[in-house]
C-alpha cells in the first residue's frame, strides 16, 4: 500500500505523494484537490488565490538575501486520467489509488498511479513548506481539467502570474528537457441509427479485445501498439463481408488522449454460418497476434456464446460505421524533416461509444505545425462525411515553439550536468504541454519542462521510477538557487 512509499526519499516530497493519492482527482472533478490545496495555503499561511476556472496559485516570499531574484512559476496540473483494468472494481469519484513498490518503480493495483501529475504537485507542496531550500520568490500554479480540455490553462488571465520563469513539471523523461511541444484538437462524429430485430434463426456472440498496453496519445503514439477500436473493427468488417454479421453493440476505449486498449461488439451470426464464423476468428486471432508478437505480447482476443440479443442496428448505419472505421486513419501521420526521430503529425481513434440511438467517435490529432495539424483533422471529418456523420472540431490548442536563446534552458542544462555529469536530451515532446496556453497568455515568460521517469501514462500500466523522483526534486532544488537576478 501507500504507507511504503514514506520510506522513500526525499521524505516530504513522497508524503505529499502519498496524501495526494488518497485524493479523487478525476478530470473536471477536482473539488476535492482543490480544497486540499486551499487549506494547505492557509495553513502555511501563505498567499493562495483561486480563479474563476478553479486553478490555484500559491506564493511565497523569497528566501533570506534571494530577494531580487526573478520570479519563477513551478506549475502542474491538478487532475488525473482515470483508467482501470477491466476486472477492477474501482471507484474513481472516491476510492483512493492503491500504490505499491515494485523494485525500482512505483505502481497502482490495475488503475493509473496518477504520477502524471501527482508527482509534480507533491514537488511543489514540499518547496512550498520547506524552510531550508534558498530561492527567490516563487509562484506554484495548479490548473484544473488539463487531461480532459486543458480548462484551466485556457482560462489563465493576464495579470494573475508574476512569474518570469516558468519550470513545467509535467514531463516524463528523467534526462530530458523539453523546450516546445505540439498543439492538438479533437475531431468527433456522431451516427445516428436505428434498431430492427435479429433474425430468429441465428447465434449472438461478445468478441473482445484485451491485454494491449495503450498507453499516451502523444508519447506513446510511435510505438506501433495495437488500437482496441482499430483490431476489433478489422474483425468485425471483414466478418460482415462474408458471414452474415449483425452488429448490436461496439464499444472501445475511453479517453481521448489514450490509444484505446479495451474494445468489444455484441453481434450475432446466422446458423448457417456459425462454423465458418467461428473458425475465421480462430485463424484471423492468430495472425493478428502475431503482427503484434513483439509490440503487444499480451494481446488477447475472445470469442464467446451470449445469450440472444433481440435487437441490432440497422444494416445501413453498421456498414457506414465499419467501413468509416477501418478508413479512419490512426498513428504517425508525418515525422519531422528537422528534429531526428520526432513524430511531427500524428492521429489517435481514441474512443468508439454507442447509446441508445447514436455512435460517438472521438479522435485526436497531434501536429507541431499547425497547419498540418488541421490538414489531419481535416483527413479524418472528410472519412466521417463520407457517412453522412455529424462532424464537429475542438478549438484545439497551440503548440509551444522553442526558444533556442531561452535563458533557464541553459542554467537547467548546465545543472543537470554538473549535478549528474552526464548532458541531459534538449528536445521538443510530440505530447501536449500547458505552456503552449501559458505563452499565449504570457508570451514574455521563459520556460522548461522537465519530471522524472514515468511509464505507462494514461493506462493502468502508469509506473513510477523511483530513483529519478530524487534527480527531479535535486535538480529543482539547484534551478532555483540558481536563478538569476533580476534586471
């Protein structure tokens, strides 16, 4: 359990980590941390100010002769994405994350840990209590909804920061610095349909996908993981080709920055054709796990007897959705002619949703050039008006073009080596990051981004490294007794 971790070091930073697991997070459900943080504030009587998003910025006075050092913005985000393991009864809304020590990592019990960002947030509260770490005056910025719509980012107003400097603690690398970022929107299509009655002489089925490691939108999308939505529908079209397939159900994924990991359809096969049916799935499953033997050696695919579904949707509606879906691009689109080995334009067929009388499909796309950016999600509403589907984009947000004279870039990389001796990775991340919002609100602020090695984001894979959590607090430690003066 969490009690473990308060043996790690350093000690207040894994006790805020650990108080902070106790604390339902969900995305746009932040009551609960947020009041934590007012409280904490007013504890330690410090400013804390509110917005009216809901973000929280809590200051502190320099340090005893620091007093004319710039100010620095340390900032993270407050919610968690919320993805649990099929088989886990869990409760999002209340139950606190069970953390447990696995060697050198820290993991959860078939949930996300919520290290992205918990860990950015325990960092703060620990330099925020702290009497014996020398800094100027500093700033803590904790914004809401960052996984779900980047709320609180895009509802910062000018004049609420004083920060010059802002340190990002929302990366996932230990040895990377992250000086930009892509900007991002969702592409999402709504089908209407229809039910009618199954045939009588016919045998309903549940095919499901399970066991791939999913994983971040963004920092995952290059790995070549299977999608959930896309295997399942690749069955499922090719099935209704040739055997009589009825579809009543096709549910996949979850969050629209998470390659789906889970999918499944309730569908029913004439009688005629259950034997061919069967053994296509059979062979079909076979080649598939072996596509995916190296990437996702856990894949699972089953097949299995349900009882008789009376109803499926209309036969009009199941061949636009499947033929959409297995046109709807998803992955690398483009790499970068600039920057070796970074994903320049990508796009994620995150979720796959039916109701009572519709089908929500929800993409994202990723781009570091904007018009590229809406190229892709342009590519992917044409695949959806082909069908007749409602189409609508998110207003997106901008990407973060790096400085390449960015001032707390060189002290940070400079501290790194002289704390580590090695040269830590100067990079652009294909991920989003608040600070394309922040820039545009405050285009004069200096940035990095940087954290300690987390794995497996946005799944219940999400692991921790624990050695690199003291490298992280370390380093920051360094920055800001190292920030210059002001001019």
């Amino acid at each position: 359990m969490s009690k473990e971790l308060l043996s790690l070091k350093p000690a207040r930073l894994w006790y805020y980590f650990t108080e902070i697991l106790k604390i339902p997070r969900p995305s746009k459900k932040e009551e609960k941390i947020i009041s934590y943080l007012l409280d904490f504030g007013k504890k330690h009587k410090l400013e804390t100010i509110q917005d009216e998003v809901g973000n929280i910025l809590i200051r502190k006075q320099a340090t005893s002769g620091m007093e004319n050092r710039k100010v620095v913005t340390l900032q993270s985000h407050m919610d968690m994405v919320c993805e649990k393991n099929s088989d886990k009864v869990f409760d999002f809304d209340n139950d606190p994350i069970e953390a447990w020590i696995d060697n050198e990592w820290v993991k959860a019990k078939g949930t996300t840990l919520g290290a992205d960002d918990g860990i950015g947030i325990a960092a703060q509260l620990a330099l925020l209590e702290s009497d014996s770490t020398s800094h100027g005056p500093i700033e803590c910025l904790f914004t809401v909804d960052e996984e779900t719509g980047l709320t609180g980012a895009f509802g910062l107003k000018p004049g609420f920061l004083k920060g010059e400097i802002l340190l990002n603690l929302d990366s996932e690398d230990d040895g990377q610095l992250f000086i930009g970022c892509a900007g991002g929107k969702d592409t999402v299509a709504t089908l209407q349909f229809s039910f009618e009655n199954s045939k009588q002489e016919s045998t309903s089925y549940s095919l499901s996908i399970s066991g791939l490691l999913g994983g971040h939108s963004g920092d995952d999308i290059q790995r070549g993981r299977g999608n959930a939505n896309k295997i399942l529908n690749r069955m499922l079209w090719y099935a209704g080709k040739n055997h009589g397939l009825r579809l009543t159900e096709f549910n996949g994924g979850n969050l629209r920055n998470a390659i789906a990991r889970e999918a499944y359809a309730l569908v029913t096969i004439p009688s005629e054709n259950i034997a061919p049916f069967e053994t296509y799935i059979s062979s079909i499953s076979k080649l598939i796990k072996a596509e995916f033997k190296i990437t996702e050696p856990d894949l699972e695919i089953n097949l299995s007897r349900i009882d008789s579904l009376e109803k499926v949707i209309d036969k009009s509606s199941q061949d636009k959705l499947l033929n959409a879906l297995y046109s709807c691009p998803h992955g690398v689109i483009a790499w970068s002619a600039e920057i070796e080995n970074f994903v320049e334009t990508s796009t994620n067929l995150a979720s796959v949703k039916f109701s009572d009388s519709k089908i929500e499909i929800t993409t994202s796309q990723r781009s570091s050039v904007e018009s590229a950016k809406d190229d892709i999600g342009n590519m992917v509403a044409s695949v959806f008006n082909l069908i007749n589907a409602d189409v609508m984009h998110t207003d997106g947000y901008p990407g973060w073009k790096p400085n390449p004279d960015s001032e707390i870039v060189a002290l940070t990389s400079a501290l790194y080596r002289k704390l580590f001796n090695m040269d830590p990775e100067v990079l652009a991340i294909h991920a989003g990051l608040e600070c394309g919002l922040i820039g545009d609100v405050y285009p004069n602020m200096d940035m990095i981004s940087y954290g300690p090695t987390i794995k497996g984001a946005h799944s219940p894979d999400e692991r921790l490294k624990i050695d690199t959590v003291k490298k992280f607090w370390d380093l920051t430690i360094e920055v800001l007794k190292n920030i210059p003066e002001k001019k």
